[in-house]
C-alpha cells in the first residue's frame, strides 16, 4: 500500500474570505450539530439585527468546525444549501488539497474515534468553555492512504456502515412498536379491557369464602350476622356507634388473643423499629397499642383515642390479590369509623420524621370529617362497590374537604357529560365522570422576575418542566429557592400522593408520580398539580397517560391562541372510573405488562449502542491499519 505520515496542515487550508455586514441586506447563518450530525442553515437575518459586523464567508464543500464544540463532534462538509453563508470567527472553514485527499475520505476520518480524541486532546480553557488550539490540531499528524486506496476505503466503509444503517432502522421500528404496544395496553385499561374478565358484583376473599347474610340498618349503624374473617369466620350481632365507633365486643375477641401475642412476639425489623417511636406515648402523648385487633382483623397498630391504624406494608402488598384484600379490609374498618393509613416498610428506615409527621397530622380527623363519608362503604356480602357509588363518595368527600378548608374557592359545577362526548362503552359497574370530579386540580407559581434559581442545595427545591421527565422527576440537575423566594410562593407545593402535568408548549400533558424526596417542594407555573381523592393514583396516571386523554389534551390546546392549557379546561376533561378495587387490579396488571415491555425495549437498546460501537470499531480499525485493504478482504 502507498501511504505517508504528513500533518493535517498539510491538506487543510484555512479559508478567510472576509464580510463587512450592511445593516440593509440579508444574511444566511448556518449551525454545526454536535456528534457529527452535519452542518445546515440556521436562519436568515437582516444585517441591521446581526451583532458581530466583521465575518467570514463560507463555501460549499469546504470542511468547517466550531472552535467552541468540535470536541463535541461540531464539525462536517458544508453542503451545497449552506454557500455563501456567514460565519463568526468561533466558525473555522478550510479548503482542501484535493490531489492529496477525497472528500469521503475525510468525512469518515473527521467521525472517528481518533479525531473526536484529538479534537479534546487539542482543545484548552476551563471545563465548560474550551477552544481548539488551530497550530495543535493543524500539526497532528496522519497516515494519509494515496487516492485509490482512499477510494476503496471509503467504499468498504459505506458497505459496512450501510448494512448497520439498516439494522438501526430495524431496532428504530422494533422501538416504536414496543410505544405502541404500552399505549395499547393503556388504552385496553380504561375501557375496562385489560383484566380477563370484570369482577364479580358478589366479592369473594382470595380464599374464595364469600361473606353472606349481610344486613344494614338504614342508617348504618347495625351489622348482623356477618361473616368477615377470610377464612370464614363468623362474628355475630356486631354494632358499632352511631358516629362510627367501634363497639367494644369487636375489639381483641378472646379466639384471637393467643395469636396476638405471637404476632407482639415476632414483629417484623419495621414494626419493631416503629414501635421505638410510639410506644411510651412518645407521639403528642398518644398511646398506641400494637397488634390490636378489630372484629377478626389485626392492626399492626392502634391509636384508640384517635380511632387511628397505622399499617406497614412490604412487598407482598403490592399483588394485586393482597391489593384487594387489603383495600376490602379497610373498607370494613372505615365502616367501624376508624382511618387506616398505610406506609411502606422503607419509610420507617429512610424518613422516619416524614412518617411520623404524617401520623400527627391525622390526629382528629373525625373532628374535621362526617364520619357517614367512611361508613358509605359497603361491606363483603354486598355488592362490589361501583364506580357511580365510589363518585358519590368523592363528591362527598370534596364537600367535606372544602368545609373544612380556610383558603378554598367555592368550586363551580362542571358540565354534565352528553351522550356524544362518550366514545366508547366501558363496562357497567364503571361510569364516566370529568376529571375535576375526583380530582382536586392547582397551578403552581413563577419566581419573581429577574430572580435566579440557586444550584447550592438549599431545604427548598424548585420543581422545572425539564426535571419531569419518564413519568418522574429527575433528580439530574436540581434547582433551589432562597428562603425569601420561598417564603413569597409556599402555599405552592406538590405532595407524593399528587400527580404533576405539564400545561405549557410542546410537551403539553407529559404527567407522572411524584418520589419521596420531592414531597411538598415548590412547583413551576407550567405544570398543574393533581390531587386524587379516594382514587388509585397510578390508575389516574393510567388514564392520563393513554392516548384517549391525551388526545383531548391536544384537542384543548388547539382552541386557544396561546399553547397553554387552562385548568379550567383540563378539569372538564372526561375519564372512566372504576370501582377503586379494580383500578388497583387495573394498576397490578399493567406494571406486569409494563415489566415485559421493558425487558423487550432494554435489549433493544443494547442492540443499538452495540451497532453504535461496532461502527466506532470499525472505523478506529481503518484509521489505525497500515493495510487498509486488508479490511475489504475480511
């Protein structure tokens, strides 16, 4: 093979054909991507609005780099559209010796891994703000091929790389198939498709026992003959209080008594470290009782001057058959008017404050709530729960909230649902309700003007449209307020049990959860706060992420001017509802789904960053070899 070491001066020249700008003409600008992703116009400008008066000329076919970028990869041939564009003096444009090197030949060489390293290798300054040395970068030096084996170089090069382009394609395909198939899970969840078949309007335990003879007094307060431990036993002519107190012939039944105190006995490494925090009347100076039972149901613990349980919930908790039990269970708990809340084990290892916090700040609930809201829930033996009877518990429940509330707006009615706004039938124990039904909906808050979000973490952290990002918010590049900032827009916080949507621009209805560590942080001004009330949050997230909302979502956008979403629009919105045991049914057999999708698109992905690095190989090795015909023999 002829080849010969020479420098990359050698068959660069730098070109300056200098411009003076006239405030009376217009200009073509053109841009660099970085990752050499090619050179193209970025707008045309009137002189008069163009700062630097003194630029140059650039000319099709000439090799041009951004000083600034290129060990970014901001480099590459500029093309026929971009002739006579203007360039600032952070643009270099070079001629080339074409009776030394081909065009294509120096095209693959500028995207190989040698050049991206020198290109870092002969940039200097600080961190974010280097610039290529020209005298390094010019002086570096080559294997340069002759022509004709440029030529064949080039040729075995785009054989190769076409043949991976098409596999890219392919993987691109498989990517967006894997899109749809979740948006078709999705859109199978809230028409009531998804679970092999709806459940029964007679409820059974997972252990198939079906509680029978159950009877109601017209003001709920006498339940007789009522069988409600899951493996069927029964208890007799129960009562509970008018206000929803328990009766006393419910509490810690005499056949439980052993097994209560072998549950004390063998508490969980999360009860016990729990137990640490409120034993002793350590909360408020309220006694707490562990493993207290009510009826044949068994409290982690109890609170019985707040007819408060506190549950701690592991894995297990999470399958959708112990999600049901679970919820059932505390269905006939809110009957007997007592509030259940629950928390994952991690929270008594990772934020135990937040916990307790959480537990004081229910402390006289009933005095704040209509105990009937709680005992509207029906218990096993009646019919499941439907969706129009869990709206009116909502409604109900918003009403409370309200009459309690200082600081809330009287909300104005929402329109009711017309026949020719359903578009498709969902099943019979569902209904159609709009979203600020059942859902408390606020805006969040702008800093001032002219104010500057903080990079040194402070207590309050300030919540972007660019942190929300996979149905999360990322925790990549967080921005803080000051305790001044903060103090002027508090009240305007989101919570873990909210769900966030963006309200502004492109990425209108972008939604998802809120983690832990963002719990009650400020939020911007471009993205509503969603609160469920007595609905499954990730259910809600379901829906608000399927195209049908969606659509609806883009469809109210387009009737205004400005791209932006009122809320008062976004309230209006309509959505199915389920009965709550199933959205958490709903919930458990999407995250199955979900799981397998995942597994499918992860290697996807690694099938495309290894395409990416067998190009990167393959064009390391043509740079490197001192026989480059040896690479189209193999």
């Amino acid at each position: 093979m002829s080849s010969r070491i020479v420098r990359l001066g050698d068959f660069l020249i730098r070109s300056k054909i200098p411009v003076d700008i006239e405030d009376n003409k217009q200009y073509k600008r053109v841009t660099i991507r970085t990752k050499h992703q090619g050179v193209s116009i970025r707008d045309f400008e009137i002189g008069s609005k163009i700062g630097t008066k003194k630029q140059f000329i650039l000319k099709s076919g000439q090799f041009v780099l951004s000083k600034i970028d290129a060990m970014y990869g901001a480099f590459g041939v500029a093309p026929d559209e971009v002739d006579g564009a203007i360039i600032t003096g952070n643009f270099w444009a070079y001629d080339y010796d074409k009776e030394m090197v081909s065009i294509e030949w120096l095209n693959h060489f500028t995207n190989s891994p040698d050049f991206y390293d020198l290109c870092r290798r002969a940039s200097t300054g600080i961190t974010h703000r280097k610039y290529l040395d020209e005298e390094f970068f010019l002086g570096y030096e080559v294997n340069l091929p002759d022509l004709k084996e440029q030529e064949l170089l080039v040729a075995s090069i785009d054989s190769i790389r076409d043949k991976i382009n098409s596999f890219e394609v392919e993987l691109s395909h498989q990517l967006t198939l894997l899109s749809n198939l979740n948006q078709a899970i999705l859109q199978e969840a809230v028409q009531g498709k998804l679970l092999i078949s709806s459940p029964p309007l007679k409820e059974e335990y997972p252990q198939g026992e079906v509680v029978k003879n159950t009877n109601l007094h017209p003001q709920g307060e006498v339940v007789k003959n009522t069988t409600i431990h899951p493996q069927g036993e029964v208890v007799g002519n129960t009562t509970t209080h008018p206000q929803g107190e328990v009766a006393k012939n419910l509490n810690n039944l005499p056949h439980l008594k052993t097994f209560r105190k072998k549950l004390r006995n063998n508490l969980t490494p999360a009860e016990a470290k729990l137990w640490t925090l409120l034993k002793g009347k350590q909360l408020e100076n309220k006694k707490f009782r562990r493993q207290f039972s009510v009826a044949n149901y068994i409290l982690d613990f109890y609170c019985p001057a707040e007819h408060l349980a506190i549950e701690l919930d592991g894995q297990g908790h999470f399958e959708a058959s112990q999600a049901e039990y679970d919820y059932e269970r505390d269905l006939f708990l809110n009957y007997c008017g007592i509030k259940v809340l629950r928390f994952e084990n991690k929270w008594v290892w990772n934020n135990p404050e937040g916990m307790l916090e959480e537990i004081k700040q229910n402390f006289g609930w009933k005095d704040r709530y209509d105990p009937s809201v709680l005992r509207t829930a029906p218990l096993k033996g009646e019919q499941l729960e439907s969706g129009s009877e869990l709206l009116k518990r909502i409604k109900a429940e918003k009403m409370n909230k309200h009459a309690v509330s200082t600081r809330a707006k009287k909300e104005k009615p929402l329109p009711p649902i017309k026949p020719e706004e359903i578009p498709f039938e969902i099943p019979e124990n569902w209904v159609w309700c709009r979203l600020g039904e059942i859902c408390e909906i606020k805006g969040g808050k702008r800093v001032a003007n002219g104010y500057k979000l903080l990079k040194t973490p402070t207590p309050h952290i300030y919540i972007r449209v660019t942190d929300m990002k996979n149905g999360t918010i990322s925790e990549d590049d967080i921005h803080y307020l000051d305790e001044k900032m903060y103090q002027k827009i508090k009240q305007y916080t989101i919570g873990k049990d909210d769900l966030y949507m963006t309200i502004v621009g492109a990425t209108i209805g972008k939604c998802g959860l809120v983690p832990d560590k963002f719990h009650n942080m400020n939020l911007t001004e471009n993205a509503a706060k969603i609160s469920p009330v007595l609905v499954d949050k990730k259910f809600l997230l379901t829906c608000l992420q399927s195209k049908f909302c969606q659509d609806q979502f883009i469809d109210k956008t387009k009737q205004v001017a400005v791209q932006k979403m009122a809320l008062n629009r976004f309230s209006v919105s309509i959505i199915p509802l389920p009965p709550l045991s199933e959205q958490k049914r709903i919930v458990a057999a999407i995250e199955k789904q979900f799981a397998l999708t995942q597994q499918l698109k992860e290697k996807v992905l690694a099938n495309q960053q290894a395409t990416e690095q067998l190009l990167k190989a393959l064009l390391h090795q043509a740079f490197e070899i001192q026989e480059p015909i040896e690479l189209i023999k193999n």
